[in-house]
C-alpha cells in the first residue's frame, strides 16, 4: 500500500533538500502546496538576447485561418504556435539618434538612452533587474544572468563596447554581472553558502533527504520528483563531459567565446569547446533555476551583440555571426545568416517544449512564464533600429493570451517599453511607467 501523502501543512513551504554543502530546491508539487500556493506556481520572467539582428527576408508571421503562422527562421516555433505572441514594430525611439550602429542600440531592456562614453558607461536599470528587485525576495537568488561570452575592451564613435556585452543593468551606471562558465552558473543554483568537493554531486549530497520526501508526498508527485532529479543529474553529466572536453583542448582549437581585446585570457577548463553544447547548457541551467524556484528572473545573452560566434556546427556556415550580418545583399551570406538566426529560433524552441513538459498545478511552467526573445537590431547589415524582431512565448500566469500576431507598425505608440510596463505588472509590480512608456500593451 503506498503511504498516506503528507498534509500540505506538514510540510515546509519553502521545499529545498539539503546536504552537506548543498541545496536543492524542488520544483512544484501538490502535496507540498500549501494555502500561499492557493493562487497557483508564481510567475516567472526569462529574457534570451541574439546579437546582430535578422534577416528580414525570413523573419516574419502572419495570422492565417488556422491561427498564427511563421515564416521561415520562425518555423521550429510552430508547435509552441498557441502560446506564442510576434510583434511588428516594436523600437526605442532614443537609438534613433545614436552616433553608433550597435553601442547605441544596446537599450532594447531599458529603452533609455546608451550614454556616449568610454568610460562612465550609463544605460537605465533593465526591466529584469527591476523585477529581480520587486520579487527577489522570495527566492534564494533574486535573479540569475547568464550568457556565453565574456566583454571585450576597445571604443567605437566614442562609445566602449562594453556595452555590446550587457542587456541587464542592476542600476543606470552598472551592468549585471553574468556568469560564462556553465559550471559556475549551475553551482549558483545549489550552493548553500559552504564550500563541498568540486566532484560531489549535489544529488548524492542531498540523498536522504530525498528518499525521506519520497515518502511523504503522492504517488503523482513521486514520479515528477523521480524525472526531475534524474534531469539534474543528466545535466551535472553534461557540464562535466563538457569541462572534460574544453581541458582536452589545446590552443587554437575548438570554439572559445570571442573577445576583441588581445590582452583578454583565453578562458580557463570549463568553456565548452563547441557554441552548441554551450548554448544548450545555459538554457537548460534557466530552466533548472526556474524549475527548482531558485529565482523568478533570467537573463541569457546566447551571444554578444558584434559576436563573431562560429557555428560551423550547423553545415556549410563560414564565418562568424557579425560577419554573417553583413551580407551587402549577397545571397549566399543571406542564406547563412537565416540558417544561424533559424537556429536561435530552434534553441528557443526546445526550451520552451522543456517548459511546457513541466507540470505546475493545472497548467505548466510555460503557462506560468514570459519569456522574451528580442535582439537590439532589425536588419543588422543596415544597422536598422527602426523596429525591432520581438518574440513573447508562456501565459504569464494565464493573463497573457498567445497565437497572435500583434501589428504596431503603423500605430504612432509603438514604444516597447509598453510591452515591458505590461510584463511588469503580470509580476506583481504596481508601476505606472517605465523607461519612455505609461501605458501598457494588451496582451490579454
């Protein structure tokens, strides 16, 4: 006879395993659900930037008879069709006027004007880290900033590229701090303040405590804690096959994140060697956090903007991504350029099936989330701000409706601070603007 689950009150509601070193935060589950949980999971935010634009012959969608229909680079999206919103129009009024093609454009979460400096860099605090700031206090991490490639160090027009490296700013003059290594981003997500052997696995640290939760939860829940600690551990297997991989590496070969300073070090073991496994790892790290509920907010750079990102992994792609976006109209660098934006595309796909597989209550983690895909430039050959390619996937909680295909283009309000405000308050945030917008897109 399986055992009796535990009342919600017996239980403690703030569901973490720990161990010698370690804290393991569990992901939703019934039976530890208790009156605070009534409303359902919390809402979570994620925001994933791509460098150096699109090519707009493919980027595109269109509302046809049988719903939302994507062109071309959108197309992996079309089985996550019903929960995805694509807005034309979208743009920041102040990099209209900036002296840079990219510097200036390094807005899209803030909206506030790029300050033209080498050395006392301002942007405007990011929608993220203002979140972080109004919901942080209910989870472990307040929010979690990653990405894949470290800041290079020259000036351009009177800017730094500095920042081309950030999109999350804790505050006007500083920018978040993000973590590369995919190890130390996953060590954030269990570390309970004290040091434990770099080779234990959290999982073998927390293994009394999870056989004695077993025992106390539903049978439902049992299996949903059985595939989500088996997800953690494929994972720690993962980053360490690839930390192997990168200390096999001698200079010279295989893929490292690009910097544009030669005083800049060649990062250290624990760099994957290929931008795939990389790009994998650190989404599959987002979803973990948002999973154990070790923080609300997400920030992913899957590249730098001016990234010179190699993926010849995809077939037949030469030359890096900033490359790539300067096609000057050349039909075989535009066919390259589309297939690495496709692949973005594919990237945000299999995390958003990842999320949608993830059971919270009667609806999932998609449902409970927003998650942004956005890039500081339209047509990156032309430098084009005038738009911006904007994506908005998850139900925030079931406030926001998806399927549709938002037109702002020829709407004199079209700033996309709108959308940002509207984010903002679906996290609980009673403001009334945000950067250069009061009033909110509908999203309902």
């Amino acid at each position: 006879m399986n055992p009796r689950p535990a009342s919600p009150v017996a239980v403690s509601r703030r569901r973490f395993l720990r161990g010698a070193g370690a804290v393991v935060g569990l992901p939703w589950l019934e039976s530890l659900a208790g009156a605070a949980e009534a409303a359902g999971p919390p809402v979570r935010f994620a925001a994933l930037f791509m460098g150096n634009g699109v090519n707009t012959h493919h980027w595109g969608a269109t509302m046809g008879p049988g719903g939302i229909e994507f062109g071309k680079t959108l197309a992996p999206l079309a089985p996550h069709a019903a929960k995805v919103n694509f807005f034309r129009g979208l743009w920041n009024p102040t990099t209209a006027e900036g002296h840079n093609g990219h510097y200036s454009k390094m807005n899209v979460l803030s909206g506030l004007v790029v300050k033209r400096t080498t050395t006392d860099v301002e942007v405007g605090t990011s929608v993220d880290q203002l979140m972080a700031q109004a919901v942080g206090r209910g989870t472990p991490l307040p929010s979690i900033v990653l990405g894949t490639e470290g800041p290079g160090y020259s000036t351009d027009s009177g800017y730094t590229s500095l920042y081309s490296a950030y999109v999350s700013w804790s505050s006007p003059t500083t920018p978040a701090p993000k973590e590369i290594v995919p190890r130390q981003a996953f060590d954030l997500l269990f570390d309970d303040g004290s040091r434990r052997r770099a080779d234990a696995s959290v999982l073998d640290l927390v293994a009394d405590e999870a056989a004695g939760l077993r025992g106390r939860v539903s049978r439902r829940d049992r299996m949903k804690l059985d595939e989500y600690l088996t997800s953690v551990r494929e994972l720690e297997q993962r980053i360490a096959q690839s930390a192997e991989a990168s200390r096999r590496e001698t200079d010279g070969h295989g893929w490292q994140p690009v910097v544009t300073a030669p005083t800049f070090e060649r990062p250290g073991p624990g760099i994957p060697p290929e931008a795939r496994t990389h790009l994998e790892l650190m989404c599959d790290i987002l979803l973990l956090g948002f999973q154990m509920d070790r923080t609300r907010v997400a920030t992913l750079m899957l590249n730098n903007d001016l990234s010179n990102m190699n993926f010849g992994f995809l077939g037949g792609i030469e030359g890096g991504q900033h490359e790539l976006s300067h096609h000057a109209g050349d039909a075989h660098r535009l066919e390259q350029y589309q297939r690495v934006n496709q692949y973005h595309m594919e990237l945000l796909a299999r995390l958003l099936a990842k999320m949608d597989a993830t059971v919270e209550g009667e609806r999932t983690l998609l449902d409970n989330s927003m998650v942004l895909f956005c890039s500081s430039l339209m047509d990156g050959n032309a430098h084009d701000s005038k738009e911006l390619p904007i994506l908005l996937a998850g139900g925030g909680g079931g406030t926001i409706r998806g399927g549709r295909v938002h037109d702002l283009a020829s709407q004199e309000d079209r700033r996309l601070c709108r959308l940002h405000l509207a984010m903002m308050q679906r996290m609980g945030m009673k403001v009334a603007r945000f950067g250069d917008a009061d009033t909110p897109l509908e999203l309902a």
